[in-house]
C-alpha cells in the first residue's frame, strides 16, 4: 500500500497561486508513476498533471503553461504548482500513485485537497 499525504490546498484570488505537495510513504521513484487530478462539483474526476518515471510530464489542455507538475525523490514528494488560477479550476484535487503488477495497474489516492478560486 502506498499513503499519500497532501496538503496546500485553499482559498486564492483569481490570478493567483497555489502549490499543492503530496508526500508518499514510499520512493517515488519506484513508482510508475504519480499525479493530480480533480473533481469539481457534478463533474467527473479527470487528469489534470502527471510525471511518470522517467520524468516525462502530461498536462490536461486547461492547465498547460499555467500548472507545472515536479517530483522531489530525495524527500518523497510531488508537487503542483499552480499559477495564473482561474475561477473554473475551483476543485478537489486528488494526489494518485501508479504501480505497475502482473495483472494491470494499481491506483492510489489521497485524501483530496480543496482548492478554490474567487472571482
């Protein structure tokens, strides 16, 4: 089992920034991959950054050139800078873990962190 901490989330202005930290209870190195997703209120939960292993980054089309996703492997941690928020990216933001097994994919989630952007 992988537990995944965040924390970061709250309130900002439209225009601002916020960095959300996730804290895995293992190497992140080790895992295939991890990432942020979110869940705004009556909409599903979607990718919004991911970093897989080998450092190689994905952005959903919303957040590009405003989210930047890193991993710090020393102190087991990924991070999401947000930058240049806007009212729409309001959401609970879920920080997932990837692990590769002979059957398929494991996912892992933590506890979900609340962001939101005023108007």
């Amino acid at each position: 089992q992988v537990q995944l901490v965040e924390s970061g989330g709250g309130l900002v202005q439209a225009g601002g920034s916020l960095r959300l930290s996730c804290a895995a209870s293992e190497r992140v190195f080790g895992l295939n991959a991890m990432g942020w997703y979110r869940q705004a209120p009556g909409k599903q939960r979607g990718l919004v950054a991911l970093i897989t292993k080998g450092g190689s980054t994905d952005y959903a089309d919303s957040v590009k050139g405003r989210f930047t996703i890193s991993r710090d492997n020393a102190k087991n941690t990924v991070y999401l800078q947000m930058n240049s928020l806007k009212p729409e990216d309001t959401a609970v933001y879920y920080c997932n873990a990837k692990r590769a097994n002979p059957l398929g994919i494991t996912d892992y989630w933590g506890q979900g962190s609340q962001v939101t952007v005023s108007s």
